[in-house]
C-alpha cells in the first residue's frame, strides 16, 4: 500500500543501504541517551525519595521546638517548674551541626522545594525518551 507516493518497500530498501557505520552509530546513540536518561531518572528519584521522609521529620520537628519554647517562655510558672522550663534548648550543636527550630523549619521547606525540582526534570526527561 502506497503512502504519498513512498511504498512500505521503497522506505525499508533504503534503511539497508546506509552503510553499516551509520548504522551503529545511531543504534550507540540511542542506547547512550538511555542509558544517560536512566541513570538521571535514578538519581532524581533517589533524591526525591529522601527528600520526601526527610522534609516532613525537619518541618514538624523545627516547629514543635518552636511552639515549646516560645510557648513556655510566655508561661507564668511556679519558680521551680520555671527553672526547668528556661532550661529548654534555643539551639543544638549536634555532631558538629548547629540545629534551631527556624534552621530546620527552613530545611524542611527547601526539601519540600528539591522535591518539586526534581518530579519537574523526571517529567522532562520522561517526555524527551
């Protein structure tokens, strides 16, 4: 069956005469952009998926420490429970790290943002494979 005057044989007849070389170099092509795409949709997966626990733990984590010590710093307290209540940690230096609840609110929103990044590149590379 003929196609705008181009018939199925005529297209195939022509795909065999490129030479071998050409041949090959396409299928190497193809197969290196593959393989190029696949190792960037793991990676972004990867880190999506870390990123995704992680935001969560540091979001609620920063704002609980938040609302605890700026809520029991405003509280009027028997003079011994509020020597326990002012013992409440404003900051931690955590192997090495200096952690605050804003620092880790902050955290938990820029892994909310990595996660968006990288669901929007495997979209793009899902529709350029």
């Amino acid at each position: 069956m003929a196609m705008s005057g181009v018939s199925r044989r005529s297209v195939l007849d022509d795909r065999a005469d490129r030479p071998l070389t050409a041949r090959l170099e396409a299928i190497l092509g193809r197969t290196l952009r593959i393989l190029v795409c696949g190792v960037a949709t793991f990676a972004l997966t990867f880190i999506e998926q870390v990123a995704e626990i992680l935001a969560p733990l540091f979001l609620i984590a920063g704002i609980a420490w938040w609302v605890l010590v700026n809520l029991t710093a405003n509280l009027h307290l028997d003079p011994m429970l509020q020597s326990v209540v002012t013992q409440l940690p404003h900051s931690l230096s955590l192997g090495g790290h200096y952690l605050t609840p804003e620092g880790l609110i902050r955290n938990g929103v820029l892994l909310v943002a990595v996660v968006a990044a990288c669901r929007t590149l495997n979209g793009i590379i899902a529709k350029e494979t």
